[in-house]
C-alpha cells in the first residue's frame, strides 16, 4: 500500500508553481521597467510589487513543497519499517 501524506495532485499543482511563479516575475518587472521608460513611474511601482509578490510567493512555495515531498518521503520511510521482510 503506497499511501502519501500529500495527495499527489497537491505536489503537482506546488510544481507548477515552482515552474510559473518565477516565469510570471521576470515578465511583470520587465513590463514594469517598460511603463517606467515610457513614463509612467506610478504604474511601474506597482508592477514592481506586483513582481514582489510573486518572488514572495515562490520562495512560500518552494517551502512548501520541500515540506509535502519530506512528509511523503517519512511516510515512505514508516511504511518500509512497520513491515521488515523475513
């Protein structure tokens, strides 16, 4: 029986966040930067937070999926050793 802490579909939605979240950054700050040189400071503040967010809500991410893999790795480990072969 291979029973997970973390539901799969949890991990794999964490991944696509790993993969996206930074993809998403990269392209709002350099939006931001674009509205700052055609001058509009204000606008590339915000774009510049907005760009924050997401860098925050990778690394709150990646946390959390090093978390869900090691409790799936424990749960592997307690399975392994509740049923020693002979």
């Amino acid at each position: 029986m291979n029973r997970k802490l973390v539901p799969r579909g949890i991990t794999l939605l964490l991944m696509a966040g790993i993969l996206t979240l930074p993809i998403a950054a990269g392209v709002v700050l350099a939006i931001s930067a674009l509205l700052t040189a055609m001058g509009d400071p204000l606008g590339g503040v915000v774009l510049k937070h907005i760009a924050m967010g997401c860098g925050i809500l990778w690394v709150v991410d990646l946390a959390a999926l090093v978390l869900a893999e090691g409790l799936n790795s424990l749960a592997e480990s307690n399975e392994h050793d509740e049923h020693p072969k002979p």
